[in-house]
C-alpha cells in the first residue's frame, strides 16, 4: 500500500489539446462513487461554434468543436462553502471542498451558485452531493478514479502552485466563467481552437450530458 | 423555475407582507393617534398583531417545504459568519418569536402601548434588516441576472407596497366604517405611496429586462426566462395598475370594500413578480 498523498490546496490539470471526448473519466467517476441516474460529478463537456464569416469576395467558415473535462474544482474561495447555512460545505485537509451529509439538510442553495455545476442533488435522500477528489483513494496513495482512468492522459492532479508554476498560470477558457469568481484549483492547456472567456459566439452541445438532471429545475 | 421554487416563492411574499405591515403600523401610529385617538390607533396595532404574527409563522413554516430535510432545518443557522441563508434564518425566528410574544400578550388581555411600542419598533428594524438579508441571498457574484442593485430595491419596494395595501384594508376592516376623515386620509396617503413603488417596480422590470453589462449581458437583448414567461410579467404590471386604479376609485367613491380587491390585484401581481425573478436565474459558467 502507498503512502497517504497530502497536499496544501488539491488541483485538477485538464489538458483540452489531449482530451478525445470519450468519456471514460466520467463513467469512472459514476462507478466509483455508485452515482444515479442524472448525477454526474464529472462532466466532458463538447463546446462548439463558428459560422461563415465574408473574406474579400469569398465566404469561409471558423466553426469549432473541442471536449473538456470538468467537476468540482475545490475552488480556493468557493461560493458553495459561502452560501451553505449548515457548514455542511467546507475546505478540508488538502483543500478539497467536502460535503458532510449529516450536516446537510437539502436547501440547495450550493447548487444556485456554483459556476461548475458541481454539488447536485440526490433526490433519492434529499440530499446534495459532489466530488471528493476520491479523497478515500488519497488516502489509500492512489490517483483519483477519473484521473486513472483517462486514456489520453488529459486529466491529472497535484500542488496546485506547483502545477501553476510548470503551466505558466492559469487560464480559464469559454465556456467557463471568470477565474476570478471563485479562485478554482484547477489547471487548464487550452485547445487551440478555445475561445476567450467571456465569449458569447459558442454553445455547449451536449446540454443534456453536462447539465440534465430529471428534478433539477433551474437548469 | 420549477415546482419546487414555489414555496420560496409564497414564503417571501408572505413574510414580506407581514413586514410590510409591520413597518406601516409603526410607521402611521403617531398619525393614526392624533387623527383617529388612541382607541382607533390601539385596534388598528392589534389587528396587525394578530395578522402579522400566525403570517410568520406560515411562512416559516411554507419554507421548510423547500428543504429536503426538514426535520435538519435548526443546522440553517450555523453559519452565520458568512451564509446570508443562515442570516436570515435567524433573524426570521427572532422576529417570529417576537410578534407572537405580542400576539400572546394581547390574547391575555389589555396591553400598554409602553410594552408594545418597543417591541414593535424592534420588530421594525429587524424587517429592515431581514429584506435586505433575504435580497442578499439572491446576490450571488456568479448569477447576474441577480446580481444587481436592483434587486435589493425590487424586495423593499414589495415589502412596503404589501404592508401598504394590506394595512389599508386593516384600516378599512379593523375598525367601524364611516369615523372620519382620517380614513379617507389615510386611504389616499397609502394609495399615492403604492402609485411610487408600482412606479419605481415599472422602472426597475423595464432596466432588469434589458440592461446588463459583460457577463451579465442578456443574450439576445433580454434575459433569461423572458421568452417562456413574458405573460407572466405583463400579467404583473396589468395587475398593479388595475390594482392602483380600484384603489382610486375606491377612494374617490367612498366604496370602501373595494380596497379588497386591490388587496388581491397587488398580492397576485407581487406573486407574479417573484415568480419571474426565480424564472430568470441564470449562472453564468456551465
């Protein structure tokens, strides 16, 4: 058995120029944590656009299509660990963002605020879930489920300073919001074809995949 | 906005209302003494007691229906450090809590306005405190369809407008019909403040509608929820502004009765209007 892994502040590291679209980090996730129907806290989001644009006397299209893999970001001034009136939400060791069930009495109001969509809501216990980092495999010294299980290697995890250092920052690409909204840990290398944050020209295609959910009805 | 959005829905309108009357009671007592006595003033405050208080306690009780473990609902006030749920958690029992201490002394007997008045006027500012705490729940930095400074107004301006319509028809109900000028007055003082606020709502729906700016832009010029529920909207101010013309007429032909009807031609326009603003939450992100 390998050592417990620690960290100061947890982070993803999403690399969208490797990322096929294939879903396996987010069947993983479902496996490992036993999820129902319309619970995903893991999302491979398929982001596209473009249309015909005139260029001197001829027409040519910028359409564009790129994958994402996206969960809970255990952001470093999350605003579900803000609004959630029960403590039921907060920053635990190794700054994953962690729910306590018992604490948690269903209001939802985590939900309304999170800009990932990552705490959502188990109707069969009236309960809100989310994404631990498979910190019970943390323990254990080994990668979380959907980092194990990505083909391409497009999804890994570390110090999230340190992985900022080797990345040259951070960026925060269309269609996710402002990295200044809520400070996520979370790395990305941009596909080349991904557009500014901010930018209103592109669609999310695959809504039902990353946003359904039979009950919630805000979406 | 989805069915299990309506019992925040009745749940703010109904405490709104109750604060509503709260702030109008305190607000037109000194008024009502010296123009009605201290009799008139004394049943008038007693009514809004004994309507405030069980009103409370409804909405109180409407909002557990929201919650997926009721029964766990006492955890809603441990993070008052930084939840505004949390704030307005508590802040909503202490004012239960405190209405239906006077309901209580009431029902015991004669009370002196010494006790009440403090009381009230607590009761008072913490209903100031607890609109703005409960618009600060929906001024979330990541949903700027409610992020905005409007918000905060559009609770206030619907708190009062329901305290002045409902303490109207206290006015008109509580005590014998015909005593006077004063409730003519006082009609006509509550109608010109309700024309103000259905006035500053219009202003306020007209720049939610199609203002916004960055992230918070509404897509195709308007925001979100307007497609699917743009009758709702309309169905709101057509309904205020009737509301407002009964009232006048109301006023202008002494057929005091019809302050009822205003009555309900405002709550269902408030209702409506609550509905709209829970129709348009829309994050921004995925």
């Amino acid at each position: 058995m390998k050592n417990e892994l620690r960290f100061n502040q947890i982070a993803f590291y999403v690399d969208m120029t490797l990322c096929t679209g294939c879903k396996a980090c987010m069947i993983a996730c479902k496996d490992k944590n036993d999820l129902d129907v319309g619970v995903n806290w893991r999302r491979v989001v398929e982001y596209t656009g473009g249309e015909w644009v005139k260029q001197g006397h001829a027409w040519r299209q910028d359409i564009f299509s790129h994958y994402f893999s996206v969960s809970c970001n255990h952001c470093n001034t999350p605003i579900c660990v803000e609004s959630c009136p029960t403590t039921a939400l907060c920053k635990d060791k190794n700054g994953i963002v962690s729910l306590d069930r018992d604490k948690c009495i269903g209001c939802r109001y985590c939900e309304w605020g999170c800009p990932y969509g990552a705490p959502q809501y188990d109707e069969k216990n009236n309960l809100m879930t989310k994404c631990d980092f498979c910190s019970d495999y943390l323990e254990e010294g080994r990668d979380p489920a959907c980092v194990a299980a990505c083909p391409t290697r497009a999804l890994h995890f570390g110090e999230f300073e340190e992985l900022k250092k080797k990345l040259n920052g951070t960026v925060s690409p269309a269609p996710l919001p402002r990295y200044e909204l809520t400070d996520p840990a979370l790395i990305i290398k941009p596909h080349r074809n991904a557009r500014p944050v901010g930018f209103k020209g592109g669609k999310i295609s695959n809504p039902e995949e990353v946003r359904w959910n039979p009950k919630i009805g805000l979406w | 906005m989805e069915s299990k959005d309506w019992p925040l829905v009745i749940f703010t309108i109904i405490v709104q209302l109750a604060m509503g009357m709260i702030l109008m009671c305190v607000g037109f007592d000194g008024y009502l003494v010296s123009k009605a006595g201290m009799e008139t003033a004394q049943k008038v405050m007693q009514w809004v007691i004994f309507l405030t208080a069980p009103l409370l306690i409804i909405g109180l009780l409407v909002s557990l229906f929201h919650l997926g473990h009721p029964e766990k609902a006492m955890k809603a006030f441990y993070n008052v450090k930084t939840s505004w749920l949390s704030r307005e958690g508590l802040l909503m029992g202490i004012l239960t809590m405190a209405l239906c201490f006077l309901a209580i002394l009431h029902i015991f007997g004669p009370v002196s306005r010494d006790v009440i008045k403090p009381i009230l006027w607590t009761a008072t500012v913490l209903s100031l405190i607890l609109v703005f705490c409960m618009s600060k729940i929906y001024l979330l930095r990541t949903v700027p369809s409610w992020n905005r400074n409007t918000t905060p107004i559009a609770f206030y301006t619907t708190t009062i407008l329901l305290g002045a319509v409902a303490y109207a028809v206290v006015c008109v109900s509580g005590v014998p019909p015909a005593q006077g000028r004063w409730l003519a007055e006082i009609l006509s003082v509550l109608a010109i403040l309700a024309l103000f606020l259905v006035g500053i709502q219009s202003v306020i729906i007209s720049v939610g509608l199609f203002t916004g700016e960055g992230e918070s832009s509404p897509k195709e010029g308007i925001v979100p929820g307007w497609k699917k529920h743009s009758r709702t909207v309309i169905l709101r101010i057509v309904l205020a502004f009737a509301g407002l013309g009964l009232f006048g007429v109301a006023i202008f032909t002494s057929f005091l009765f019809i302050v009822y009807p205003v009555f309900i031609f405002i709550l269902v326009s408030e209702i409506a209007g609550r509905f709209f603003f829970y129709a348009t939450h829309e994050r921004v992100g995925i």
